[in-house]
C-alpha cells in the first residue's frame, strides 16, 4: 500500500465509520477477508497454532490475535491497543423536544468535544438500533442515515454583536439539534404517525419525535414501533478529504483516534503467521474518550481474560507471558500549531507527516518507560521509519490514554505512541497524509520484530554486578 494510496484508504475508513460500532464492523471486514474467524466470548476457544481469530464485546469493542505457527501458551503476545470513540453528540434517551414550530432532537454531549464547532454544520445519524422481531427476540442493527438531517444554528450577529470577541453557548439550551418543523413536511403534507407507536403503553418511542423514527424504521425495513432501544451518534455528513495544495493534509472527523484502529486493522491483516512463536494482538476499545471504566472500555478485565486463555487458562503461563509481552498504545498527537506554537515544548514539536510520535510523561499520565521507548526506536531505526517524540510543558495539562490504564491493569510493559494532528477534538481534524502509511509499517514492524529485539535486551540495571 503506497503513501497516497493509505490515506486515501484511511479516509475511506473514516467516512464509513461514524459511530464506534461502524468502526468495529469495517475493522472485521478487513481482517476477514484474510480469513480471521469470529469467536464467541461465552463458549470455550479452541485454538491452534497459526489460527486468526477475532471477538467483540458490545458491537463496539474488537479483540483480535493471530497466533503464530509456533506459538504455544506462554510464549510473549505484541498488543496494539487504540480506541474506536470519538467526541460526539449522542441522541438522548429521551429526545422529543419542540420550541416554537421546530422539532428538535435532544443531544447528549459525549466526551470533550470542541462543541462550537458542531454549529452551522449538516449532521446526520449513526449507530446501533435495538429491534424487536419474531417472537420478541431482540436484535441489535446497524444504522447509517448518510444525509443531512440536523442542523445546529448559530444566532446571527445583529442579534449578539459580543459574538467574534467570545462564542459562549449553554450546552443544554442552545446545543440542539433541529430535525424539521412541527404537523408538516416540505411538501404540505399533514405528518403521518408511525404505525402502532401511540398504541404502545409502556413505549420506547413515544419519547422520540415519530419523524425520527419513521426515519429509522424505513432504513432498517422495520416497523416503527419494533424499534425499542437505540445508540445514535450524530456526525458531520461531509466526508473526509485529502486537501492542501500538495494533498498532504487529511481533512476527516475522528481521526482521534480512528487513524490508529485504521493502522492496527491493516498492520494486523497483513502479519504474517508463518514461522513466528509470538502472538500479535489488536484490542479497539470503546469508551476512551469518558475514561475507560465500562465493560468493554480498556478498563475491564477483558484483555486479562483474553491473554488468561492464550495462556491455556495455566496462571504460570500466565504470567511468562505477562512479563515477556508489550503493549503499544496508540493514540493521536498533538501536532506543534503554527499558530499557537508558545502551546508547545519547545525541545518537542511534533511535526504533521513526520512520523509516529512517542509520548513521555513522568506522571505517568504516558505508560511510556526509558527501556520501552529505546526498544522502540531501535525498531523503527531498523526499518527506515521516521519517529519523533513529545513531551507538554509544565505549565500546560497533559492528556492521558489507555496506556497506563492498561499498563495498570495487566502489568505489560508498554509505549504511548501516535500520529501527529491538529484540531483534535474538533467536528473536523487536520492530520498528515504520510503518517498512516507509517504507522502501518511500524505497527506490522512491532508484530513481526518486537520480541526478537525485545529478548536480545535486559532491564536488570539492579544486578549486583553493577553495584
């Protein structure tokens, strides 16, 4: 896959993976078309050697493994761990709402999103729609209504002439997504009820404007009043788009941090099973953005339990594998503004389209260690692969990632790493056009490479021999 030709496939991603369940099913679709199969997390496993297997937890978490064809329980596994979930507004529970001839759709604010962004742009919905069939059994569906359908206005200037000093908003009051207009359609016509929805005593839509739900049940081909549960993220209906006048900039939403799932997806199909003794791991988690602790968020135990397996369930082996494993976490970067550029460190300016950035932190806001980031550059020095590093000022807060919660949680040694972008958090992000081609090469790199480097190299600084 040429440079082009991965940001192109990268942004293709993106626009077909509004929500973290969408991201989820274009990760499977890649891996298999190369002949990974589903497991079922409540069944037993049975595993073999040079097998490729995947699951998920909620529709919106992914953990996938390759198991070389030498791999036996003990043996070390390479993870690459990202996120699936991006800033957003999400449709409430409750979502009916009407101000003066308008429907409206109550949004929740997901995560910390750069909200004004979301004003003055056309959204459309996305996400999973629980649907009741025959006889009652439940079943959760794909929805992607891929046209403008809501509109977030701004108030024009004659009316607050503050606006260009200060874009100050109340999130609950102003931050409402209008849907259309009440009783009628464009066309004149009287509004039509959906089937059934009124008749429903106890009823899930009856708290959802009947539009909204015509809307959803003629995309899924159910009737209205089948639908009885729904996730929906709003996102904005332009698609992603190399841009700049040499195309070296994708221009997309949730390149925080689909770019990193898009990566870890591709690196992982593309490793090869063929006389390794190591596993190579992919988990996308949900959840990142509101601090992991859900049970399918880097949190859970669910990583343990996928290596407690791989491990033939021996808590020895267990553990060997534990201590001869490494966890990339990757997540994207903030890339030094050329406006802003006082933000930064000055020693540290990560540059867009300079390569795969490692984060450092002594607070541990980073899971980044002296050994790992020196395993990792001497990785990425034997394949020709750019990387660059980072470090935030003292005066200027630091994000965190599921690096150290995962670090935390299952005791491997782990990097935090990702590609360089500006806007992040906002409805639409600036990245590189180069740096997905390399954090594929890196990541396949880590899979095939890591554990040899890893295994020639000793952490043992406190041998008496030194002291």
């Amino acid at each position: 896959m040429a440079v082009r030709e991965a940001a192109v496939d990268l942004i293709n991603y993106i626009n077909r993976s509004p929500s973290p369940y969408h991201a989820v099913a274009e990760a499977i679709k890649v891996l298999k078309k190369v002949g990974y199969q589903r497991l079922d997390e409540s069944a037993d496993w049975k595993l073999t050697p040079g097998g490729m297997y995947y699951m998920t937890r909620n529709a919106s978490t992914l953990i996938a493994f390759a198991l070389g064809e030498k791999f036996a329980a003990g043996n070390p596994c390479q993870l690459i761990g990202a996120h699936t979930d991006s800033p957003c507004l999400r449709v409430k529970q409750r979502s009916k709402h009407t101000s003066v001839g308008y429907s409206l759709v109550k949004s929740e604010c997901y995560g910390g999103g750069i909200w004004a962004t979301w004003f003055d742009r056309d959204l459309k919905l996305a996400g999973k729609v629980i649907v009741k069939g025959e006889n009652n059994a439940l079943t959760s569906r794909l929805a992607h209504i891929d046209r403008p359908i809501l509109h977030i206005p701004t108030l024009a200037i004659h009316l607050d002439r503050t606006v260009n000093e200060a874009f100050k908003f109340n999130k609950e009051e102003q931050l409402i997504p209008v849907l259309g207009l009440i009783e009628k359609e464009l066309g004149g016509e009287v509004e039509k009820k959906v089937t059934g929805v009124e008749k429903q005593q106890q009823s899930f839509t009856k708290h959802h404007d009947t539009k909204l739900l015509k809307l959803l049940s003629e995309h899924l081909g159910c009737a209205g009043d089948d639908i009885i549960g729904f996730d929906l993220c709003l996102a904005d209906v332009m698609p992603g788009s190399l841009a700049g006048v040499d195309e070296e900039f994708v221009m997309a939403p949730r390149q925080d941090n689909l770019v990193n799932a898009w990566a870890g997806t591709h690196a992982l199909a593309k490793h090869s099973v063929s006389g390794s003794s190591t596993a190579a791991v992919l988990c996308l988690y949900d959840h990142e953005e509101v601090g992991s602790q859900s049970a399918h968020g880097a949190g859970t135990e669910l990583t343990n339990l996928v290596l407690q397996r791989l491990s033939g369930n021996n808590s020895e082996l267990l553990a060997k594998c534990i201590a001869k494993s490494f966890l990339l976490s990757a997540d994207q970067v903030h890339a030094v503004h050329p406006n802003y550029v006082s933000k930064h460190e000055s020693n540290f300016q990560p540059a867009v389209n300079g390569g795969i950035c490692m984060k450092h932190n002594s607070n541990q806001r980073y899971a980044t260690t002296a050994m790992g980031a020196a395993l990792l550059r001497e990785l990425a020095l034997r394949n020709d692969i750019p990387l660059q590093e980072v470090m935030v000022r003292n005066d200027s807060p630091c994000g965190s990632t599921i690096g150290p919660i995962m670090s935390a949680k299952t005791a491997l040694r782990t990097v935090d790493l990702g590609c360089p972008q500006l806007s992040m958090h906002s409805i639409r992000e600036m990245g590189g056009a180069k740096d997905p081609y390399h954090a594929v090469r890196l990541y396949k790199a880590f899979y095939e490479q890591f554990a040899g480097i890893d295994a020639a190299s000793t952490d043992e600084t406190c041998d008496e021999t030194f002291i």
